[in-house]
C-alpha cells in the first residue's frame, strides 16, 4: 500500500509542478503583471509527446500553438487580458489535472492486468490429483525423459535468450498444509525482482528475489536449467524430466524426483515459461508431495 502511496503523492507533485511552472512562464512575461510589453506564450509537443510552454517559439518545430500574441500594454486592455489569461490558465491547469489523472488510471490498468488473476484460485486447488494422475499414470511411477529434436534444441536457446536481462513483476502462491489433520491454504502475494542469465551456452539460471507483500520478508528462488542438444535438465541430479511442450516461446516440462528409498517421499512438479509480449514473460510452478498439491505459483513480470 505504501508504494500505491508514494505513486500518488509522486503524480501529485508532478501536477503541482507543471501547473507552477506554467504560471511562473506567464508571470515573468508580464501577463499577471503590467509590463510595457507584453511578450508571446507559445505551446508546442515535442517528438515524446510531452507539451512545454514558453515565451520563445522553438525554431523547427511545426506544431507551435500560439496561447497568446505579443503587444503593446494598454491599462484597460491588459485588465480585459488578465482576466482572459486567468481563465485560459484554469482551463489549461484542468487540462494538465485531467491528463494526469488519466496516466494515473492507465499506470493503475495494467498494474492489475500484471497480476495474476485472483479469482481462478480457491481452497479446492487442495485437492487436485498429481500431475501424474491426471495423466492416467500411478504417482509411484517413474517417468522415462524424452530426447529433445533439433528444432526443440534451438527453440529453447532461443527462448532462454529471450529471458536473459532484469525483471521485475508480482506474484502469487498458494500453499497447502495440513494442521492437525485440517487442510490449511494460504494465498500470499510478492513483488519480485529477476536477473535471468546463460551462464554457458548449456546452461541458463533465473535468480529471483520475492518480497511478501504482507509481512514484508523476502526469500530467494534459484531455476537452473541445463540444456544439451539431446536433453533438457534441472539442477538435481535425481529428478527426471518429461517435456509437455517446446517453442521459442514456451517451455513446460513435468519433473519428478525418485525418492532415494521406498519410504522417501514424492516430490514432483509442473512449470510452466511462456513468453506473453515482446518484454514479459510469466512463470507457474505447481508442486506435488507424495499426490497432493503443496503449492502453486504464478508469476507475471516484465523486463526492466
């Protein structure tokens, strides 16, 4: 909430100042005043769409709109004039408060399409089978990797390519834990930062850090995935791997590790990478222990 906050009062300021700097412009021109001449204001909007104000007209600009002509001061005339200016400064200054508020609704729009969308997920995700099951298969079942083909190999240098640089983003998890005998879910929500990077040509790592957006704590998440021209591999050396798709802009894989003994436990997991524009890209990872859901993450980020 603190940064929603800081938003705000930020494009509050920002209000505040254009508004000061215009009227200042007018003041030193002699339009608030009574000079012996009064100057010229001009408007233009430059090539980032940005609107300035001034008494000098830029030279190679085309669009200059002339807010008012230069001329001699006359007393009753400059009244006349400063009650016609004050009126063109209040519509200009509901001009600059409406554009502004507009910004703000937009900034505010895709914030909210950032995240992920709150209402797919209940206390009845809890339930859902393993991967596996769904699948028709047992959970006690080993999985047989897949050779990955040519294309599939330079897809996914490609789309790990594509993933290299800084983000930042939301998240959301939902966690599964049972308490004396009683399903307990918990739904959190984190802001992230990301730096995804190949460290060889066989190698990409996506280092992530996210801060609860509750408590304020923060935890650190590591994906290492290692790339051949036959296979596709996470950092542990007991978990298999059976790819589910392949493209230059997706990447799903169902991973499972073998318990190290009859009674180890369970552990498997779907993720899911896909590219959703030309600088964002989401991540879901859903986790199963021993044929219940642990938790489930989905997050959104964009490149900073």
């Amino acid at each position: 909430m603190e940064q929603v906050k800081d938003h705000k009062h930020s494009q509050s300021q920002t209000v505040h100042w254009r508004i000061f700097i215009f009227s200042t412009v007018l003041a030193l021109t002699g339009l608030l005043s009574a000079p012996q001449l009064d100057a010229g204001i001009y408007q233009w909007v430059d090539e980032n769409g940005v609107k300035h104000y001034s008494n000098k007209s830029p030279v190679k600009d085309s669009n200059v709109k002339i807010l008012f002509d230069e001329y001699q001061h006359d007393e009753i005339a400059h009244l006349i004039r400063v009650k016609t200016d004050q009126e063109t400064i209040d519509a200009l200054t509901e001009e600059i408060i409406k554009e502004e508020q507009q910004a703000s609704v937009e900034e505010q729009k895709k914030l909210e399409e950032a995240k992920p969308n709150q209402s797919q997920w209940s206390a009845s995700e809890c339930f859902s089978p393993p991967y596996s099951v769904q699948e028709g298969r047992s959970a006690y079942e080993r999985i047989t990797p897949r050779l990955i083909g040519e294309g599939e190999y330079l897809d996914l240098q490609k789309l790990f390519q594509r993933l290299e640089g800084e983000w930042a983003g939301n998240a959301r998890v939902l966690r599964c834990t049972t308490t004396e005998g009683e399903l307990d879910e918990q739904i959190s929500n984190y802001s992230i930062m990301s730096e995804g990077r190949m460290r060889t040509r066989e190698q990409f790592v996506l280092e992530s850090t996210l801060q609860s957006e509750e408590n304020w704590t923060t935890e650190d998440e590591i994906f290492r995935l290692y790339l051949s021209e036959k296979s596709l591999a996470e950092e542990s050396p007991n978990s298999d791997i059976e790819l589910i798709s392949v493209s230059s802009d997706e990447l799903a894989y169902f991973r499972k590790v073998k318990p190290r003994h009859k009674a180890g436990k369970i552990l498997e997991n779907v993720t899911t990478i896909k590219k959703t524009g030309e600088a964002s890209f989401a991540l879901e990872r859903i986790v199963y222990l021993n044929g219940r859901l642990r938790s489930k993450s989905s997050w959104q980020l964009e490149r900073r």
